[in-house]
C-alpha cells in the first residue's frame, strides 16, 4: 500500500463554526491543533436592504468576510429558532419525531424534522431547521453538519452543573427571546423558549416559570449569560426579584480564545461548538 502525504498538506486544521438566525449570523475560526479561537464575527441581516431574501443576506455575508469562503476540515451550522423540544432517549421513536413538537409550536406536515443525538445526557433534540439555508450552505460548502443551537446550550449546561444538587435555573438572553434551563446534577428539569419586549416581559416568565417548579426566588440560584450584561435592564430587574442572581462564570470558557469575558458569555454557544 502506497502512503503519501497529500491528506496531510491538504488539511487546513480550521475549523468554521456558524450560528444562524432568521435575523443574522455569527461565525468563528478555531485552530484544531490548538483549539483556540483565532477570529470571530457577527453579521446583522438588518443592515442588509430589506428586499433581501435569507438566500441574499447569506451570500452578502460571503461576499463580505472572507474567512466563510476558507477551506475548512470541519464546517458546522447551527440553526437558532424556536422550533425545538427535547425528549427522553427510552420515550423517542424516530417513526413519530415531529409529534413531539406539536404541543409547544405549531408544525405542519410539509416540515423536515432533525434530530440531535444527546447520547451522554439520555435525550434527544427534536427540531425543525432551516432548510433554505442548509440548501444555500450545501451549495457553497458541499458538506457540513448541522444542530440545533439549543443542543449546545443544554448539554454545556448539564455538564457545568455534575455534582450539584441544587436546582439551578439558567437564562440564556438573545436580542428578542430568552431561554430558560432548569437543572439538576446533569438532570434537565425544563428547558423553554420564550419571546420578550420588555424588562417586564422578562420578569415575568422567569418567575412564572419558578412558581410552576415550585422554585422559591429567595433561595434559588439564577444564572444568566447571552447578551446581557450586569448594567442591563434584565439583569436588575431579576436581581431585584431573586436574591442570588449572577452572571454564569465563563472563566474556563476564556481559556480558549483572546475574547473578552463579556464576549464569552453572548456568544456562549457559539465558542463552545
């Protein structure tokens, strides 16, 4: 058998990592060797023409960085919506996946339907992606995985909380919706999605959803990352209702990239695929 080198000097040892939303996208670049970060950006669709299509504002982002036209030996997508729900491994059935999100969205039989594979945590992630963009992807890239960005979310989560008995609830804070993690010593207890305007609106699901897991606000602890930030209005008015309110410590996170802490903790998800 005849070794050669060419897999070798045709591998780039980068990795593309791509979060996207109906509303914008953001991507890094890690070094597999060293597994740092080595650029990062993020592309709002606002500032596009409004008569742009997903299809149009996707290629004026390749147009514009041209770390998204790289080679890569490993390109992954993740899809941001709210379009998921996660199931037990013994409760899933493959035949029936898209039955399991109909009692919190609405879906229709023309949906395509994923499923991320959680084999550590016993579960599964059913969702529905976006299929125009994986198709506009597969056209310019000609191959890549993809997962829910919800995945990635609950399975860091789940291992930050080994060991801890407690009852911790998590807020993830995205720029018009919020996700909130209960969790248990790796156990998931509810993971949920809900859309906000205000500070208010925000106050209110959060303990709405304490009162529904008989959470007391006195002496449970919330943590929150995403895009907030101590100063911010959401910040202070959960402080303001639940005692041990904090910022999730990305310390470990931060090891592996030059960006700052608060960068750490809005693109959580992102740094951690």
């Amino acid at each position: 058998m005849e070794i050669t080198n060419n897999s070798v000097i045709q591998k780039s040892y980068k990795k593309l990592s791509i979060q996207v939303s109906l509303n914008g996208l953001s991507f890094c670049c890690r070094d597999t060797l060293s597994g740092q970060l080595i650029s990062f950006e993020k592309i709002d669709f606002s500032n596009f023409p409004k008569s742009f299509t997903i299809e149009n504002s996707l290629w004026k982002s390749m147009l514009d960085f041209s770390d998204l036209t790289k080679s890569y030996d490993e390109i992954v997508v993740l899809h941001e919506n709210n379009l998921s729900t996660f199931v037990p491994k013994p409760l899933f059935d493959e035949e029936y996946k898209g039955s399991y999100l109909q009692y919190n969205t609405k879906v229709f039989e023309t949906d395509y339907f994923a499923v991320d594979e959680m084999e550590k945590h016993e579960m599964v992630n059913v969702y529905v992606p976006y299929v125009n963009i994986n198709n506009y992807l597969i056209d310019q890239f000609g191959s890549f995985e993809y997962q829910h960005f919800s995945s990635i979310l609950v399975s860091k989560l789940l291992d930050l909380s080994k060991n801890d008995e407690a009852q911790n609830m998590f807020v993830h804070v995205a720029s018009t919706h919020f996700e909130i993690i209960v969790i248990q010593n790796q156990k998931l207890l509810l993971y949920n999605s809900f859309e906000y305007q205000t500070a208010e609106d925000f106050l209110y699901y959060l303990l709405f959803t304490a009162e529904q897991l008989h959470l007391n606000p006195e002496s449970m602890k919330l943590f929150i990352l995403g895009e907030c930030s101590e100063n911010d209005a959401l910040y202070q008015k959960a402080y303001q209702y639940v005692r041990n309110t904090a910022m999730l410590d990305v310390s470990e996170l931060q090891k592996t990239n030059s960006f700052s802490t608060q960068e750490n903790r809005t693109h959580f998800i992102l740094f951690n695929t």
